[in-house]
C-alpha cells in the first residue's frame, strides 16, 4: 500500500512538472480547443497559465471570453480590464477591440477622442481592420474628427495591402471621389468595391450599391442599388443607414419614387445615435426645410458642430446671425461659427465671413481686403457667389 501511495505521489508530482513546463503557445492551443467545445471556464483556466507565463495574447483572449454575450460569466466590465492589459502590454488586436467598446459604449463610457486613440494605436501598430475603420473616419469625419482625405487614403492602402476587405472598399470609394491625391476612377472603384463583397464587406456592398445608383462604373440600376444600401442600413452599417436615409430624403439627387421623410428620419437618427455628424446635420436640414421646425434643427445643427461639422457649424451660425429656431440673436456667436466653419473647408462660411467683412456684418469692421481674401478661398472651392462677386470686383480667379 505504501509503495503504491508512493508512485501515486510521484505521478502526481510528474505531472505538475509536465504542466508546469507546458509552454504558452501549447496551452492557448488547448485553451481554444475548449472554446470550440464550448467549455469557457476550462479556457479561461488555461488562458490564465499562459498569461502567467507572460503571453500578451492569452491576456487578450481571456478578454474576448469575457466580452462573448454566449458565455454564462459574460462580463463586459472584466473584458474592458483584460482587454486595457493586453493594450497597455501592445496588443494591436487588443487595442482594436478596446476602441470598439469606447466607440459603441459597451462597458465603458462612450468616448470619440479615445476611440479614436485606440483605433491609431492599433492601424499604426499594422492590425489591418484598425487601418480600414481609420480610413473610413478620415473620410466621412467620423467621431469629431475632422475629414482629412490624404490621411484616409494612407490608411486604405495599408489596410487593403495586407486583404482587409473594409479597406479595400474604401479605397474604392476614394478612387471614386478622386480623394487625397487620387485621379478619379470609377470604374476601378467598382473593381474594388466588388472585390471587397466577394470578400464578405457590407461596405463594400453599400459602395457598389452607390454605383449603381450613380451609374458610376456600372449601369445605373436605382432599384438595385437602393436594395443594397438598405441591406447595409438593415444590418446596422452607419454608412448604410445614412444612405438609406438619402434615397428617402425629399429633393436628393438619390429621392425614389417611393421615397419617405418619416423613413429619413428614422435611419438619419440612427446614423447620427452612432455618433455621426453628417447624419446630425441632415436631420438639421430636414427640420429646417422639410418640417420648418426651426427649434429642432437648431438642435441637430448643434449636435453636429459637437462632432466637429463644419457645415452644420454654417447653418447654426446663419441662425444666430438671423436669431431663428429659438436661438438669441448674435453677431459674435455668428461670427465665431462661420470662422470655425471655415477653417475647416466650409466653402459657404468662407463666402459668408466675406460677406461680413465686405459689408461690416456679424460685428465685425468693413474690411475689404479680407472681405476678398475670403470670397478667393470659397471661390477656389467652387462657389459660384463667391465667384460671381470676385468678377464683379473685376478680380481675377487662378
């Protein structure tokens, strides 16, 4: 009996050693091999001695265990603390998802400015979804960051070099813009855009959907392209959504025959519930112009400049210029908005300030050099007043 107890002890010892020295890598593997048979708590455990053994990533996937709604313990407030670890340790995956929650809100407050933090650490660490997510913010200026076009088109590249599908459709979309340097090209556009849905992107889809409403690199077929935009906006796309909301928005280039304001509005609140200043500004509009409530498209006019929308930041500063929509009368609230308004590229608050320093309005002195200064950068941008006043001033345009 006692040399039997003995060899039990020597076994037992044996394989604490083995266990012991099982290296990280081994036991993820085994970690995951219990996560496809469902057994959470056995994954977690083995996650955890890997993580005593220094691995970023088992830290990472004890957080992606925690943050997965099928798990009984699910707990977002302990996926955010696994996931923070693995963040402050260089997990670029990690970073990712961490953005992810503090872009939707998911067990840490909503917040656009380290959203935007997490999402630049993780692209510039080189995780490619984190580079297609930037691509798309720099493009639309998403979470109050202003649109920096070159800027998006680096990281669509970076991204789509290494198949991320997102990437690749914005890239798409930036030949079609002819963004950032780009000569425009729609029809590689459309190469693109199809390359990202063979590859599973609803952004893609929602791009190619565009297409087809323009008749840009394809026939146009409006039935088909608003049946894909609607699909994306059906499965929570922001792009979607805000497209969506355009084919339903009276006097859109995008209006359909069956279009419905009531329909706008509803995937324009979506959008703009995501955060979206170009959404918020819609919403603007339609109060303003469809449903001349003035007082609520202040509000929505409001909300956009939040995000950081220049041309909300024009519309709200005519309303104070004009005191509409229950705002006071202002000139210097005017004046502060168009100025915000146009160093951010608003071409009609460049032509608005030059109408404040022309005529003495807003406040502000008769000024007519920077009156001239001003209608030149609108102009350059493409407004026709501005242009008109400049040929009246007998000045010449480059």
């Amino acid at each position: 009996l006692y040399y039997c107890q003995k060899l039990l002890l020597v076994a037992a010892v044996v394989a604490f050693a083995m266990a012991s020295c099982e290296n990280a890598e081994s036991l993820i593997q085994k970690g995951q091999e219990s996560l496809q048979q469902g057994d959470y708590a056995k994954a977690i455990e083995l996650f955890g001695k890997a993580e005593e053994k220094n691995s970023v990533e088992a830290t990472r996937l004890i957080a992606e265990c925690y943050a997965d709604s099928l798990f009984e313990g699910h707990s977002d407030a302990k996926a955010i603390e696994y996931f923070t670890t693995a963040t402050e340790k260089g997990d670029s995956v990690a970073a990712y998802r961490l953005a992810k929650c503090y872009e939707e809100g998911i067990g840490v407050l909503q917040n656009d400015s380290k959203t935007i933090e997490l999402y630049t650490m993780s692209a510039d660490k080189g995780y490619a979804p984190a580079q297609g997510k930037l691509a798309l913010v720099y493009s639309w200026g998403l979470f109050g960051e202003m649109k920096d076009l070159p800027k998006s088109v680096d990281y669509a590249r970076k991204g789509a070099e290494q198949g991320d599908f997102d990437a690749i459709a914005q890239l798409g979309y930036s030949y079609k813009e002819g963004d950032g340097g780009l000569e425009k090209d729609p029809q590689r556009a459309v190469e693109l855009y199809q390359q990202a849905v063979n590859g599973g992107s609803m952004l893609g889809k929602i791009y190619l959907g565009g297409a087809y409403m323009d008749g840009l690199g394809v026939g146009q077929n409006t039935e088909k392209g608003v049946a894909m935009i609607k699909e994306g906006a059906d499965a929570g796309n922001i792009i979607g959504e805000f497209w969506y909301a355009y084919t339903n928005h009276p006097h859109s280039i995008w209006q359909t025959s069956s279009y419905s304001p009531e329909v706008a509005i509803k995937y324009y609140t979506r959008a703009a519930q995501k955060g979206m200043g170009s959404a918020m500004r819609q919403l603007g509009h339609m109060y303003y112009h469809i449903y001349y409530d003035k007082n609520k498209a202040a509000d929505w006019y409001q909300k956009a400049v939040n995000k950081g929308d220049a041309s909300s930041a024009c519309n709200l500063g005519y309303m104070y210029e004009n005191g509409e929509g229950g705002l006071k009368k202002s000139n210097e609230k005017a004046l502060e908005l168009y100025t915000f308004a146009a160093e951010r590229g608003d071409k009609v608050a460049m032509y608005n300030l030059g109408q404040s320093y022309y005529y003495g309005t807003t406040g502000v002195k008769i000024d007519r050099a920077k009156a001239i200064e001003w209608y030149k950068k609108a102009a350059e941008l493409g407004d026709e007043d501005a242009v008109k006043k400049l040929k009246s001033f007998g000045v010449k345009i480059n």
